[in-house]
C-alpha cells in the first residue's frame, strides 16, 4: 500500500508530446480498485451531530426537527468544516445548497430559518437542488427533477437521428436507445417513480415513443413495443421497483431495517402479506416507496 500512495508522478500527454512529470502531494489515483477503499478510509472518521451520508467527496447532512427544537445543524456544518481544514481539505460554499422541506400552514415558517453558514458565509436557500443525480424539491413533488430528465433525454435522441442517416440498422439502433437514452430516464427511479402523477409519467413516456418512431417511422407504438419486444417506461419502472424491494427483503440489506417486523403467517388460512400494512394518513406517504411497496409488491 506504501508504494501505491508514496513518490507517484503524474504528466500530461497532448498528441505524442509529453509535459514534465510532477509529483502530486494529495489524492488518489483515479480508475484503480484501491483508489476508491482509500478515499473511504481517508474520510472514515468525520462525524457530525446530525445524520451524515458520504458518496465518495458528496457529504449530505440532514436535521429532522418540530418547529420548537432548537435546531444544532449548524455546529455539525462547523464540525465538518473543521474536519476539512484539518485534513487539508475545504468546503466549497458555492457548492453547498440549503433546502427546507416543511408542510407547516404557516407560509412564512421558511423565512424564519436562519441560513446555514460556512466560514462566515451564508450558503443559498434553494427550492430544489440535485442529490446524487436526483433532483430533490422542497416540497417534495417530482416535476423538476421529470422536466431535467426529460431535457437530458431528449439530447440524446439527436445521437440517434444521426445515427439513422449514417444507415446503421433498426436492430443497432434499438440497442443505443436502450443502452444510452433510456436508463437516463430510470436512473435511481425507486425513489420518485411511486409518487409521479399520470402527467409526468406521460411527460416521461414521451422520450420512448420519440425514440422508436424515429426508428419505426409509420408504425404506431404498442406495435413497435411488439416488435422489439420491449414494455413501456411505467411497466419497467413498476418492476425495477418490484426488483429492489425484493432486495431489500433480503435481511442483509442496508435498508432492510425500514421494514416492520415480519408478521406470524398462519399457513391453514388465506395468504397473508408477510409484512402489516402501514397506517398513511397522506397520499404523500402512502405512495413514498415503502409504503407504496408493502401495499403493491408483497
């Protein structure tokens, strides 16, 4: 391991000229299996007072609190910028986004939060911001982050007008439709597909039908999905979600402790859900994707 962080050097190529090696005094090579267990032993040991989610340098904190609770985000956004500076390392506060998602009548309750500071600064209040790839609203409807798929998606189509008039075949352009365009509209789609409205997933479904009558010019939809043996967007994403919450159930998986306790099958009766039900009280709930799981998927 010594040899693997110790007296690297790195140089750029340009064409076939090469610049003088430097020695970089930070950091990991990028592209190797050791590189990634690296970071994650490097940053291992930061730790806030508020729940904290890492993805690689992606650093999410999070405060649940009623409107009485003295709120303490605030020292864990210091902790951490503390921890940076003594790791040789900084918060970007231009980067940093605050987002507030309350339901509460009072419509001036968000204007009433202090924002977030970072080295003196205050961070932005957003009303959506990206997370991992999802966009996240404060009120926790789906139609930006809908509206930037969909953009996202729709400038991959022009790969396949071009691709049409170079006269690749239909067979090889059906398979960059679902290797490039497509999973951009499924990315991580158990998280909002369970609660989108008939709207977005007719705003989403749109792509595909772009998609295939460009390559099947003249012929309706369901009979190109015939022909290239392919399911809509919503029945796809029906059984991406099927597909994760069976992992789920499986009990060495890190969301299984989201699941209610399995209940007491009496196999002489009826089938029963092994999981109770849970009490919704808002449609917000009941279709989040637990909830919306246990009732469909069980």
């Amino acid at each position: 391991m010594a040899t693997f962080l110790l007296d690297r050097t790195q140089r750029v190529k340009i064409g076939n000229e090469y610049s003088h090696s430097g020695h970089p005094n930070g950091g990991v090579p990028q592209g190797t299996l050791s590189g990634p267990k690296c970071f994650l032993v490097y940053i291992n040991d930061l730790r806030t007072t508020v729940p904290l989610y890492k993805y690689v340098d992606d650093s999410t904190l999070f405060e649940i609190c009623d409107r009485n609770d003295v709120s303490v985000i605030q020292e864990s956004v210091d902790i951490a910028a503390r921890w940076t500076e003594q790791n040789d390392m900084k918060i970007n506060s231009e980067k940093s986004k605050e987002i507030i998602i309350s339901f509460a009548q009072d419509g001036n309750f968000r204007s009433t939060i202090p924002n977030i500071k970072i080295d003196g600064r205050d961070i932005a209040q957003v009303c959506h911001a990206k997370l991992l790839g999802v966009t996240i609203s404060q009120d926790l409807t789906w139609n930006k982050h809908v509206d930037n798929i969909v953009k996202k998606a729709g400038k991959r189509l022009y790969m396949l007008y071009q691709l049409k008039r170079a006269g690749i075949t239909q067979k090889d352009l059906v398979s960059v439709y679902v290797s490039v365009v497509r999973p951009v509209l499924e990315y991580a789609c158990p998280v909002w597909h369970t609660n989108l409205p008939q709207y977005l997933s007719d705003n989403i479904e749109v792509i595909q039908k772009r998609a295939l009558k460009c390559i099947f010019p003249g012929l309706g939809y369901a009979e190109i999905l015939r022909r290239v043996n392919l399911d809509t967007l919503n029945v796809r994403r029906d059984s991406i979600c099927q597909k994760y919450f069976d992992k789920i159930k499986v009990g060495t998986h890190r969301l299984n402790y989201l699941l209610p306790d399995k209940r007491h099958i009496i196999y002489n009766v009826r089938q029963q859900n092994v999981y109770p039900l849970p009490v919704t009280r808002t449609n917000r709930f009941r279709n989040s994707f637990i909830p919306w799981a246990l009732y469909n998927c069980q």
